[in-house]
C-alpha cells in the first residue's frame, strides 16, 4: 500500500503562484500514474493533472492546461503541481493519488 502526504496549500491571490507536493512511500512501479485531482465545496472531484512514474507523459484539464505543470523526482518519490495564473475558480481542495492511495488533500484558496 502506497502512502501520500501532500503539502504546500494555502491563501494565494488572483495571478499568484503556488507550489503542491506530494510525497509517496512504498512500492511503485514505472507505468504507475500519480494525478492530481481537485474537489471544489458543493462539487464533484475533477482530474487536474497527471505524470506517469517512468516516462514523460503529462495530462492536463483543459481548465489548467498552460498555467499548471506537473512533473516528479524521481530519488525523493514526489510529484509536484506548480500551479501559476491562479484565479479564484481554482480554489478547492486537492488530492494526490497513485493507484488506490490518497493523501489526506490540502485548501488552496485564491482570493484578494
């Protein structure tokens, strides 16, 4: 079972900047996927980004396509999500995962 522990939330304004982490421990193998996902108050969780473990392959929602960018390390086993040209529409609540793993989610809150 992999473990994620997500981390760099918080209180941005409109064009700021933030950087999201998610750290993963336990096996993983290189066609494995780790995605960002996002969950919005009174909606459904929405696919943000996506970076397969052993190759270059991303995915983006066409909402973040240009402004986010996911990419991974693979010696500290962390995926990150720089996420720049925040605008309030982004705010929510985002969740690492990899297979059946979730990490716990962290707020990020775009707002003057």
């Amino acid at each position: 079972q992999v473990q994620l522990v997500e981390s760099g939330g918080g209180l941005v304004q409109p064009g700021g900047s933030l950087r999201l982490s998610c750290k993963a421990s336990g096996r993983i193998l290189s066609f494995d996927a780790m995605t960002w996902f996002r969950q919005a108050p009174g909606k459904e969780r929405e696919f943000v980004a996506s970076i397969r473990w052993g190759a270059r392959t991303r995915f983006y929602a066409n909402s973040v396509k240009g402004r986010f960018t996911i990419s991974r390390d693979n010696v500290e086993n962390t995926v990150y999500l720089q996420m720049n040209s925040l605008k309030p529409e982004d705010t929510a609540v985002y969740y690492c995962n990899l297979k059946s793993s979730w990490g716990q989610g962290t707020q990020v809150t775009v707002s003057s």
